[in-house]
C-alpha cells in the first residue's frame, strides 16, 4: 500500500475486468486503468471515492497504490515546513553547507543527526557529500541524509535508503475544535522536561552522552513546552517555529505512551493539551512525523484529522573518495 492507510489520498492502477470500474477514458482497448480518490478501506475489495462516487476494485486487481498529498503541495512550501520543522528540532550543532542545514545532536535520534536540503540550490553533487561527510565525521557521527522526495528523491544519492518518513498536517483551529481544550485527566504542561519525561523519552534510543536527550529535546529557536501525564505513563512535546513563508507551525514531537498504558485516551489527553498550547502561541498550523510503515499510528492521526503534506527519508550516503585519496 507504499505507506497509504483509509482516509488517505491515493492513485490506485488496476487491471481492467468484470468486476473493476470501466476505464474512465472510454478507451475499449485499454486493458489497465486508474482511479484518484480518498481511500475508505484497503481490506479487499479497495474502496475509493472519487468527488461524490463510491468505487469498489477487488485486491486481485490492483497493481499499484501510491500515495499523494492530501492537497496539492508546491516544492516551496515543502521547504517552508521542512525549515520549521528543523528550526524546532536542531540538535545542539548546527552549520549551513549549500544550501544543506546540518545538524548534529551527540548521535540522539535521526532528526538531530542529519543533513536536510532546504535552499533551492542544494545539490547532492560529489563535492557537497564529500563536505557533509566530513562535518560529521569532525563530530564522530556518520553522515546521515534527511531527503524530501519531491526535492531530492532517494535515486539520487547512491547510498542505503532507510526508513520513510510521513509528514502530517492539519489545520491547528480544526484540529483544536475537534480535540477540544478540557482533558481527562490532569496533563502538566513544563518550559522544561523533568526526569521522568527524559526518561520515557530515551527508553530505547541509545545515546553516547547520559545528557544527549536533554541537549537535544530542550533545543529549538520557539517556545517549547512538555507534556506530561501522571509518572511519565504519556508524554509530548510542543514547539513553535515560524516558516520562512512567514507561517506559524506547532510541532507535535516525541508522543509516547507506556505500552501497558495505551488504548486509554493518553494520547489524545496529549494532543489536546499541546494543541490548545499551540493556538495561544499564535500557531495556525500544526505538523507531525510518522514512520509510513507505522500504520498504528498513521491511521489515528488521521482520524485526528491530518493529512499527508509530503514524504522523507532518510539515507545513509555512499561518500566519495577525497581526491588524492586511496580507497
């Protein structure tokens, strides 16, 4: 399904049968056809509505579905979110490299450990990888690429593509509305991560430095708060960054819930205080990353109501020879 789950936009491609929608293009020769719509479940026959028109296609015959943007998206406002984003997660070490932003966190998680293109002039030309190669190596890091696949897709770089990234988005008025302000249950809201926070956060995420976590959660160029249930049972972080469009984005990051704990509303008790956080920084939308094979997680948010604004992933660079050199 490359990442698609209900509620998602999709193009799906089929072959052509009894039992498929006739090819829209009236063509009788035709033997494959595709249709663009709002997947309504992918568990066979796919379910596809198209303006006002339900279609059903059996699995059998479908070929491909890929996935696209909730809404068309141009290159420039993927740079846009993409700077908030990285201004609200920056590591503790940063360095413009043409038109690469870099970043470096002591090794604590990917998104503070890599190189993210966000001038229209950034190239993944021999020379440049060749640089950000041994800017990390300066900090005993191996190079790691954030890549947007709409502006440098992952063909482009020889190397070992890694994990696919989906960034969501929302509307934060709709998303405060449909979450309401009151919780549950009490959610305490600190311009700080106490230790409890830090360590539910760092459960599993190995680091090089037992302070790592803190340099790099406590690191933004916003206004942060931490969101905490109870011992640390949910937990959540809220940043506030502006665009370079001038656009106010809430990042929803680090959304954890004790395992033993889920299915009870934490999470929801979570985003509804960090959302109503948002909107009284003066945020009017909100964004957050979800790996695309975490379709636990994908399907909830979107039923919180977001939606794809596009994808990344992350590649580890086969770096060049530095000329001179013997490999």
């Amino acid at each position: 399904m490359s990442g698609a789950v209900v509620g998602d936009r999709v193009v799906v491609r089929y072959r052509l049968g009894d039992a498929t929608p006739a090819d829209w293009r009236g063509d009788p020769a035709a033997a494959r056809s595709d249709v663009t719509g709002i997947l309504l479940d992918d568990a066979g026959p796919l379910r596809i509505r198209r303006d006002d028109e339900e279609l059903s296609i059996p699995l059998a015959a479908v070929t491909s579905v890929r996935l696209l943007s909730a809404k068309p998206v141009r290159n420039s406002e993927i740079r846009s979110l993409e700077g908030a984003a990285a201004a609200a997660w920056p590591g503790v070490d940063t360095e413009w490299l043409d038109g690469w932003f870099l970043r470096s966190g002591h090794g604590f998680s990917r998104r503070a450990n890599s190189a993210v293109p966000l001038g229209r002039h950034a190239r993944p030309d021999a020379s440049t990888l060749r640089r950000i190669g041994e800017w990390y190596a300066d900090r005993d890091l191996p190079a790691l690429l954030a890549l947007p696949e709409r502006l440098i897709p992952p063909t482009a770089v020889v190397g070992d593509p890694g994990v696919e990234v989906q960034m969501l988005t929302a509307d934060l008025a709709a998303l405060h509305a449909r979450v309401g302000e009151r919780t549950s249950r009490p959610v305490r809201l600190e311009t700080a991560p106490d230790a409890g926070w830090l360590r539910a956060y760092s459960t599993g995420r190995s680091s090089r430095q037992p302070d790592a976590a803190t340099g790099v959660v406590t690191a933004g160029d916003g206004p942060l708060t931490f969101a905490t249930i109870g011992d640390a049972t949910a937990i959540g972080r809220g940043s506030v960054t502006e665009a370079p469009d001038g656009r106010r984005w809430l990042g929803l990051t680090a959304l954890w819930t004790e395992p033993s704990a889920r299915g009870n509303g934490l999470s929801s008790d979570v985003v509804a205080a960090l959302t109503a956080w948002g909107v009284r920084q003066g945020a009017d939308a909100v964004y957050l990353q979800v790996e695309s094979d975490n379709r636990v997680a994908g399907s909830w948010y979107r039923r919180l109501g977001f939606g794809l604004h596009h994808t990344y992933r992350y590649l580890t660079p086969d770096l060049p020879a530095t000329p001179g050199s013997v490999r």
